[in-house]
C-alpha cells in the first residue's frame, strides 16, 4: 500500500533506471503508451524536457539528470513514511530492494539464502526484489535510494554507507582446456605470464598480481559468465572464484593455474546507507543476514 505516491516521477525513475520506457513497462505493469504520457506530463508540468527519446533510444538531459536525482530522493523519503506509519499495525511492510553481484550462491558463507528463509519464515506484507549488478551500480543504487541493502565485495569505501564483513571469495586464475597453457609444468606459472598472454578482465576490479607487471586486458567483461566464456574458449587467461570456477574444473574444462602470486581475495560486505530511517524491513532483514538475534 502507498499512502502517498506520484505517478508521474515513479514512472520517470522507472525509465531511467530500465534505460527505456520498453523495459520499464514490466516494472510498473502499465504499457509503454502509458509511461509515454507519464512522461509528458511531467515535463509539462516541469517546463521543461527530462528526456530525448526516438530511434536514437532514451537519454536524460541534463535539466533531467537533475530532476531524477530529486525525484529518487522524493520517493526514498515517501516510503519511508508510508513504511514507518503502516509498520504502526504491527507488521513488517513496505519494500525492500537488495542488491548483489552475480554467482554468489555457491559461495560458501554467503548468508542470502538463510537470510531469506530466517526473513520470510516470520508474517510480513513485504514486496521484496533483488537487483543483480557490478559492486560500482549497488554502490550507487544505495547512495539514491534504489536499493535498501547490497552485498558485494565493496573495495572503496563511501562515507555514506555502512558495512558490516559477512565472509570472503577466493579468486584463481584459470586457462580453458584448449589454451597452450593447459598442460604447462607447475615450474612454467609465474606471475610474467600475465604479460605473455592475453587476459580477460572485469571491468570494476582489474587484476594487479604482485611482483608482476599489471597487464593490458584484451577482454573487458562486466560479469562472472562473460569472463568464464572467454576462458573456456581457450584464447584468455581469467580470474574467476574458485567456488564458481569448480564445475568446469572438474570436467577438465578449466584449470587452475597454481601460484602463491596468483591468487586474490575479496572480503564481502552487506552495506546500508547510514543516512537512511532503518525501517523494520531493513533492520530485520539484516539481522537474519548476520544472525544477529531472534527475528
């Protein structure tokens, strides 16, 4: 339930947020022709255009820009209330957006799972979605108000947000099965073959290896699939977490390839905005996170 609401600018952050009114349609559940009006109203309403659309596809502009930061600070601050006077009733309500990065499921210590049974196992009127993303746009998905909570191995700190360590990845690097590497001596893997062969990289978290140059990627990938492709193909070398990585090298698909240099760790972290009214979904749902207490 929304006791106060605005059609208009949900539907202006849900389009910019989809990038499109094609995607966003499924979010709001209403069609594209729609959201289209939406948006011209309230850019009557304004004065001026929030965005360009045609076959060129959607961009904000920069009057827009602004106005959607304005317009997310909006509705962060009307669920807040609508969550804080219905949470009156007793019961656990609202919604509640969560964040994490891809192929974590299988990381063992990861609390999502256990959150979610420990969560849901208590009567709640919770509308709940979780959003998969790089840590760089569950960063920024906290800072605006689009996600309440986010999980990911956060390496630069905002001042912002808070977090709490829940566990840590383990990261290798492998060849595929058809890469010349894949029957080398474990005298031949060194750090150097970083710079003799080609690499695929992540795009928010490049591989620097100690006492070994930093190498120039030839693959930027956005996400663990992408870079377990490349490396399967035999034409990359890649970092990928073990946990993950696992099922192909079982299969003699992937191999490990083993050095004291070569290996990377990332702490995980479950993050919260400090600024924000922490209402019972959120405190609630981070306490099963963490196990912190009965819930």
């Amino acid at each position: 339930m929304k006791l106060l609401r605005n059609n208009l600018l949900e539907a202006f952050c849900a389009v910019v947020e989809c990038g499109g009114f094609s995607e966003a349609q499924f979010r709001l559940g209403i069609s594209q022709s729609a959201i289209s009006c939406r948006i011209r109203d309230l850019e009557i309403a304004l004065g001026y255009r929030v965005c360009e659309r045609g076959r060129s596809g959607f961009q904000l502009t920069e009057r827009g820009k602004i106005a959607y930061e304005k317009a997310c600070e909006i509705i962060r601050m009307v669920e807040d209330f609508d969550a804080e006077l219905l949470e009156l009733r007793g019961t656990i309500t609202g919604q509640l957006r969560i964040g994490i990065v891809d192929t974590v499921i299988s990381l063992p210590g990861f609390p999502l799972v256990p959150a979610l049974q420990r969560f849901f196992s208590k009567e709640n009127d919770v509308n709940l979605e979780i959003v998969v993303a790089s840590p760089n746009d569950l960063k920024e998905g906290l800072i605006t108000g689009s996600l309440h909570i986010a999980l990911a191995p956060f390496k630069r700190k905002r001042d912002e947000l808070e977090y709490i360590k829940v566990c840590s990845e383990n990261h290798f690097l492998y060849c595929g099965r058809e890469h010349e590497l894949f029957d080398a001596g474990k005298d031949e893997i060194s750090p150097e073959i970083l710079s003799n062969h080609a690499v695929c990289q992540r795009s928010y978290d490049m591989i620097v290896a100690r006492d070994a140059k930093t190498p120039e990627p030839k693959a930027i990938v956005t996400n663990m699939e992408a870079a377990a492709a490349l490396i399967l193909s035999g034409k990359f070398l890649g970092v990928l977490p073990d946990h993950y990585a696992t099922q192909w090298v079982e299969t003699g698909n992937m191999r490990l390839l083993e050095h004291p240099n070569l290996t990377w760790t990332s702490e995980f972290y479950v993050a919260s905005r400090k600024s924000q009214s922490h209402r019972q979904a959120v405190e609630w749902f981070i306490k099963a996170l963490l196990q912190d207490g009965v819930i």
